[in-house]
C-alpha cells in the first residue's frame, strides 16, 4: 500500500526499480511462427455510442474474422507511436495501462487456440484442433514483470486493473456489435495455463472472456501436449517476486471448486442496473468504436467547472451491472467521488452506488484533498472530480477468499475504463491514478477499501488521434508533456 509500511518487509524482493539494463519487452513474440493477418478494416457499429455505453442493445451480430479483430484492436490494439530521445519506440494502446506498460496478452480459443499479435495485428497459432468450447473464447493472461520492473509487489494488482481497462473496451465494443460478452474470473488456473501454453508463474491466466454460452470444456493440465511455439524471454533476467507468486498461486481454484465459488458470488455482490439513461445530449453520430480511439489519458486538466452529464450520467453508466461470474447480481463495488467543480453539484466526498449519491464527508479545500489523496498528483484535484473504486473487503474475503479480490481489483479497472471512456464520449477527459489507500479511507470516512482510482474534468488538450490496426499514428511533443507531467509529481 502506498503511504503504509510493508506488511511483509521480510519477503519484498530487493530491486532496483525501472532498471533501464532489464527493461521489460513490451510485446510478446513468438519465433519461427508464421502470424495469420486479421482483417484491417474497422466494422462500424450501428448503435450511438452513448446508448451502448448506457447498457441499450445493439441488434444480435455474428462473430466473424473481421469482427474479431475490430474487438481486439479496440480492446488491445496499438494506436499511437511516439519516439524516445534514444531513437526507441513507445506503443499506446487502445486502453489505458500504469506506466504504459501493459502486461496483459489476449489468446483466441475456438476450435485452435491463437495469441493476437498487437503490433502485426494478427493470429499466431498455437494449438490446432482443440475444441475445447462452440463458441470463441478469449483468456486474459498477465505477465507480472512487465509491470512489476516498475512497480514491484505492488505489480500484481495492476494486472488486475489493466485487464479491467482493457475489457471496458472489448465490452463496450462487443455490445455496440450484438455480441454480448461474459468475464470469468472462477476458473481451473492450472488447466487455462496448459491451454494457452504459460508457466502459471512468469506469465498468469486473469480472466476469461466467453462469447456465447458454453462452458469450456478444459482438459486436465497434464492431457494437453505443451505449445511448441517458443515465445521469447520479457526480459534479460525476469525476476520473481515472491509476495506476487504467493497471491497468485494462494487465490488459484481447482477444476472441482469453480461451480461452488461462483455460486458464493450470489452473496456479496451487490444490485446494480443493467442500463441508465442516455446523457440529454444523444451525439446521434458518434460510435463506440470513435469514443475509444479518440481516448487517451488526461496528461493536464483545466480547473474549470464540468457540466452534470460528465458526473450524473458518466459515473452511473460507470457503475453498471458487470456481466462478471464473481457479481450475479450486479456489482462487488461502490464508488467514493471526490467532487471538485461539476455543474449542480456541492464540492465534497460522496459514495455512490446504485441507490445515489450519499454525502460523506466536506472539506474547505476539495481540490487540495484529491491532490494529496493521489498520491499528490494534481491530476487528482485539477479533476472535476476524481472517484475511487472500492470495496468492503471483509465479508468479500470471507465469502470469495483471495479469489474474490482478484475479481474486485478486476471490476475496479473495469469502472475505470468505462468512465474513462464515458468521459469522453460526452467531451470530457479522464485519467487512471493511484493514491494513498488508508487516507482514502480515512478521508471519505469509511471501512471500504480504495482498490483504483480514476479523474474525470476538462483537458488542457484533447489527445492526439488514434492510427487504425498496423498504422499507429506518431505522436509529436511526447516528451514535453512528460516532463511537464514529471514536474508535478512525486515519483509515481
Ligand atoms: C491502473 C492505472 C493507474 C494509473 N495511474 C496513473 C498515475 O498514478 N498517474 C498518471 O499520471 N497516470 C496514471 N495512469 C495513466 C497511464 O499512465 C496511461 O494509461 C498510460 O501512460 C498510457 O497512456 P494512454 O492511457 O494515453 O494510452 C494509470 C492508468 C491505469 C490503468
């Protein structure tokens, strides 16, 4: 936690953070496998993009090729290109990820089991002839270097919350087309590792995304012959860290105790509706797939007053049900707002769920409390006001076990990066942050754990334009803003 001593100094791993000789590989590559091109060419949804994102239904579409890879290019794809002064390349990627590291890999299970290739857009082959499932499955796998090289124990909830951001697009995308998607996060570890050929350790399964309504039909571990394709190292020496091993094997389930634990999800999870109305302004022209190519994080907001839509409409469409096995009935979380400076609001700390807004706390000076609250990133006040993700983690630890946080730290990023997303799509701006955990509770005055952060207000800038699948657009003066940013933050 930030801002609190190791509960476990003993076993933190001795590093050195950001390591330039030990950088992370940003990509995963496979060698000698020949990647199968998905079509480039975009499908455009029919629905306006603030009704998808409000929860109304788009007309039943078909999962074909091309559609599969309009899904994966707005849920993975890379979009943006910038050069560092050393003549290197920096991707951006459709979601948002901490420090831009993405550690999350996306595998196609159908009849074969394919990884998608960001930067070729496409297939490399994996397994052929499977047929684990009827329709196509995805799994979500974290590999917990590419984030830990900066982050260090701490890594392994961003695996978590990168995978949320990255789903609050594939979601959002696969509703606008009629092909609604269902996350799981109760599944056999071992035989989802085996399947998509990772060790269970350097490389973790985080979610599966199942379109249709089969379940997988996962063989035991040891029934499968292991991936020949050879995928090469994330890094010169990829260390472990043992906390971050530890919390991933300790929240693993065995093939026979999945049923019982989703059934157990019935318990926690909260109600939240499936839709809220649309914003008053309909942007009858905009789509889903606009709203996320036009994304990207707020790197500097304007103190300026917000309009109601960009709270009322854009956290309650946020706070919608998840179609999540861990929240049957809508939701694991609730909201802690930070209001600064939004039409028709007081300043002052809210908590929101689906029954409103409840007042929790005033402070004299709202936009100082965001501020220090994250982790004295001025982002965090410039906001018109920034929410904190959270959850009582009691009685979810006692009904779902280490399993049940892996599944709300997932439904953090999944708010995230649909606010994030909602932001923009009513002309706002947004950012993920992280923030100081117990002061976040002791401000907001509440037993609920803080589990993300994300701020919502009006961008100095808007982000620059986002390229189509294998044409990334270049991005000039990436520099400047980063160290414009740099300047007023703390090390983060
Ligand atoms: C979980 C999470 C935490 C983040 N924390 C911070 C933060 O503390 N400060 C910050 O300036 N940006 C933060 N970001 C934004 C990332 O830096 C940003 O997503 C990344 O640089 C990629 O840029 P893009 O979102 O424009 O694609 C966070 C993003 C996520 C998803």
């Amino acid at each position: 936690m930030h801002g609190e001593p190791p509960a476990h100094p003993d076993r933190l791993l001795a590093f050195r953070p950001l390591d330039p000789t030990n950088r992370p590989a940003p990509l995963k590559t496979y060698t000698g496998v020949e990647t199968l091109p998905l079509p480039r060419e975009l499908r455009r949804s029919s629905l306006p993009a603030v009704d998808g994102l409000s929860g109304r239904n788009a007309e039943p579409g078909r999962l074909d090729d091309r559609l599969l890879g309009t899904l994966l290019f707005l849920a993975a794809g890379i979009t943006r290109v910038a050069r560092t002064a050393d003549g290197g390349r920096v991707w951006f990627r459709s979601a948002m990820s901490a420090g831009n590291l993405h550690p999350v890999e996306v595998y196609v299970v159908h009849e074969d089991v394919h990884h998608y290739h960001p930067l070729d857009h496409g297939l490399v082959p994996l397994r052929r002839g499977v047929h684990v499932c009827d329709d196509v499955t995805l799994v979500l796998t974290g590999i917990p270097f590419r984030t830990c090289w900066k982050y260090g124990e701490r890594g392994w909830r961003h695996l978590w919350w990168d995978a949320g951001a990255l789903l609050a697009n594939l979601v959002a995308a696969a509703d606008a087309h009629g092909v609604p998607a269902q996350i799981l996060v109760g599944f056999p570890d071992a035989a989802v590792a085996a399947l998509v050929g990772i060790d269970g350790v350097d490389e973790v399964p985080l979610a599966l995304v199942r379109f249709g309504s089969g379940e997988l039909r996962l063989p035991p571990p040891d029934a499968l012959e292991p991936v020949a394709a050879r995928a090469d190292p994330v890094a010169g020496r990829v260390l472990r860290f043992p906390l971050v091993v530890d919390a991933q094997t300790e929240t693993a389930l065995d093939p026979d105790a999945v049923a019982g634990w989703r059934q157990a999800a019935l318990a926690v999870s909260m109600p939240a509706p499936a839709t809220v109305e649309p914003p008053p302004d309909t942007y009858p022209n905009d789509r889903v797939e606009n709203v996320i190519l036009r994304r990207g994080s707020t790197r500097l907001f304007r103190r300026e007053r917000a309009p109601s839509p960009v709270l009322e409409w854009g956290l309650a469409a946020a706070a919608r049900a998840v179609p999540l096995d861990a929240a049957p009935a809508g939701t694991l979380i609730e909201h802690l707002v930070s209001v600064h400076d939004v039409a028709d609001a007081e300043p002052g700390g809210y908590r929101y769920t689906a029954a409103g807004f409840e007042g929790l706390t005033r402070s004299d000076d709202p936009r100082a409390a965001g501020t220090r609250l994250c982790l004295d990133q001025p982002l965090g006040g410039d906001s018109a006001y920034t929410v904190f993700h959270a959850a009582a983690l009691d009685p979810l630890l006692e009904t779902l076990g280490g399993r049940g946080y892996r599944a709300a730290q997932l439904e953090a990023g999944i708010a995230a990066g649909r606010l994030a997303l909602n932001a923009v799509a009513v002309g706002a701006g947004a950012t993920g942050l992280t923030f100081y955990d117990r002061l976040v509770s002791r401000y907001f005055h509440t037993e609920a754990a803080p589990l993300l952060a994300t701020a919502v207000g009006v961008p100095l800038t808007s982000p620059a334009p986002s390229g189509a699948p294998g044409q990334p657009v270049e991005l000039s003066g990436y520099g400047r803003v980063m160290a414009r940013l740099a300047a007023g933050l703390d090390g983060t």
